[in-house]
C-alpha cells in the first residue's frame, strides 16, 4: 500500500485562479506549454479527479496533484 503524498498549501491571496496559472504559480510545473501539455495527457487531477481544462476556475480548499506532489489552494 502507498501512503499518500502530503498536501502543501500555497496561498494564492484571492478567492481564486484557474487550474493553468495555480500549476505554474505553485511550481509544479514552469512553462505553458509544460502545463498544456500536461493537462492535456491527463496527469493533472483535481480533488481526486483528472481535469482536462486547463481554465477550469478553482477555488480555495480544492487539492491539485501532478507526479506525486499534492498541493491546496489556499487563502
């Protein structure tokens, strides 16, 4: 059995942002064209669930996973 990967909250300061900005902005990926491609292909999941859009609009409290690292939109 896998233990789950720990969750790191990055604050945004605002009430939200869309899924494309939040990847670059936490730094789990650096380029456009990196999270595209990503998110494309699947290996983004929000809340559990892969999302393929990448202006899908988050809100605080939903949890981001990309290649094993897990992180929460926060205040």
């Amino acid at each position: 059995m896998t233990n789950p990967a720990p969750i790191d909250d990055v604050p945004i300061g605002g009430e939200g942002i869309r899924l494309g900005q939040f990847l670059k902005f936490a730094g789990l990926l650096d380029s456009g064209g990196d999270v595209k491609e990503a998110i494309v292909g699947g290996r983004v999941t929000v809340n559990g669930e892969v999302d393929r859009r990448r202006g899908r609009q988050l809100t605080l409290g939903d949890v981001v996973s990309f290649d094993g690292r897990a992180v929460r939109v926060a205040p």
